[in-house]
C-alpha cells in the first residue's frame, strides 16, 4: 500500500490506476487484483489503515494520568501528531466520501472502514462518559456522551477540511491550529466541562502530555503552538469577580447541582 499512497499523493485519485500500481510494485496485475479489487478497494484499504493508526493515537492519549478534559487534550494533540504523519489520510477520505467512488467499493471493505472508524472514536465517548461519572460534565437533560462528542468531532473534521485548502482573506496570516485550540476551549467551557480553562494551566497539561504520551513524536509539532495557548495560562487564569456574569450564573447552578 505504500507505492498506492505514493501515487495518490503525487497524481491523485483520477490520476492513478492499477496498472501504474502493479508497474511501480513490480507485480503483475493479476496479483494486485488478487489484493484488491478494484481502485476503490486500494483507497478505501489506504483510508482504513490510516483509520486504525489514528485510533492507536487516540488510545495512547486516553492513558494520559490526568483529568478527563486533559485527556480529551492529549486527543486533539495526537490528531494533529496524526495528520502531520499521514498527511494523506484526509485525502483519501474525502475520495470516499463522493457517492460514485463509495458505491464501487466492496461491502467487505465498506464494513471495514466503519468497523475502523467506530473503534476509533470509542476511547472519546469513554472518556467523556468517565467525566460524567465522576462530575466533571454535567448532562443537560436530553443530553447524552455522543453529543458532546459530535461537537468535537466535527470541529476537528471542519479544521482539516479548511487547512487543507488554499488560505483565504482573513485568514492567510492565521494560525489556524491555535484558533482551533480556542475554540475547542471555549466548547467545552460553554459546556461547563471542568476544570474550565480559568480554573486549570492547560498550557503545562500540554506540555506534560508531549513530555509523558508522545516524546518521540513531538519534534513533528515543532513551530506549531509556539506560544501559550490564550485563555488557558496561569496568568490569565480570571477570578470569580472578573468573568462574565452570565458564565458566574451558570456555574453556580452546576455547583448547585453537585451539592444536590
């Protein structure tokens, strides 16, 4: 599969065929429809692969020694080590996701990929669902794990989708990873999911989640973040009397909530 993603980087979906594959790998055609049939087949097997390295990403920051929303950190920070090493993958899921190039792919690797996908992304209810076992996230009602985590997950999706394209006005001297980081704070502060950014330096969880999950791997995040993160430093860290009424309201009723 490694000259299939060679090629793909280089010529793109429409670019390339099992001829050129069979020719660059040195095997006749015949074998490599024996793998896989179809070029639908070879992406979706490419994508899925990439699926299942992502998911070893995610577990590994799941075991991150701290608090619940840490390690959903330790998550996003591993996405974005994974996208730097497979840079790919987004790719090739966006050729699957166009509806005349999904239908060509076998059932066999259909349930594949979203056997991938689904193991995945479980380590991210699990930890979202131990934050409302233990009171860091209280659940509105009608409220359940898998929402919180769509809203999540699909600021992530959006934030690959947008880098991937050239940049446009405001945006061409943005860094778009911190603005993601932001953003993701200002979520799950909206969602009350403590410790909320003023009440924990999550600028050291990051430090220590490179330094103890990922030392091997940090170096490919270097000129990334190269500043605090805003809104999540010790020295901006606000007082009670010094946040938004609105946000001191609602925080009184999840305290409320934990002394009932």
């Amino acid at each position: 599969m490694s000259i299939a993603r060679r090629l793909f980087m280089e010529r793109g979906y429409l670019g390339m065929n099992m001829d050129q594959i069979a020719e660059a790998s040195e095997y006749s055609k015949g074998t490599v429809y024996g793998h896989f049939a179809s070029k639908e087949d070879l992406v979706a097997a490419i994508c899925t692969d990439n699926i299942r390295t992502r998911g070893d990403y995610f577990q590994r920051a799941t075991s991150f020694s701290g608090r619940p929303r840490e390690r959903l950190m330790a998550v996003g920070i591993s996405d974005q080590i994974f996208v730097r090493k497979h840079p790919d993958h987004f790719a090739t899921e966006h050729v699957l996701n166009i509806g005349s190039v999904y239908d060509r792919i076998s059932e066999q690797r259909q349930n594949a990929f979203f056997s991938a996908k689904s193991a995945a992304i479980s380590p991210i209810q699990a930890v979202i669902e131990e934050a409302v076992s233990r009171g860091d996230l209280i659940m509105p009602e009608g409220q359940d794990s898998c929402q919180t985590m769509y809203g999540l997950w699909t600021q992530s999706v959006g934030h690959h989708a947008v880098v991937a394209q050239p940049k446009v006005p405001p945006f061409e001297q943005a860094d778009l990873d911190t603005y993601l980081w932001y953003n993701y704070q200002r979520l799950l502060d909206g969602y009350l999911f403590r410790p909320l950014s003023h009440e924990l330096d999550y600028n050291e969880s990051r430090r220590r989640i490179l330094d103890e999950v990922f030392p091997e791997e940090q170096h490919v995040l270097s000129g990334v973040w190269a500043g605090e993160w805003p809104g999540t430093t010790s020295g901006e860290h606000q007082s009670g009397e010094n946040r938004p009424a609105a946000n001191q309201s609602r925080e009184a009723g999840h305290e409320e909530h934990h002394r009932s």
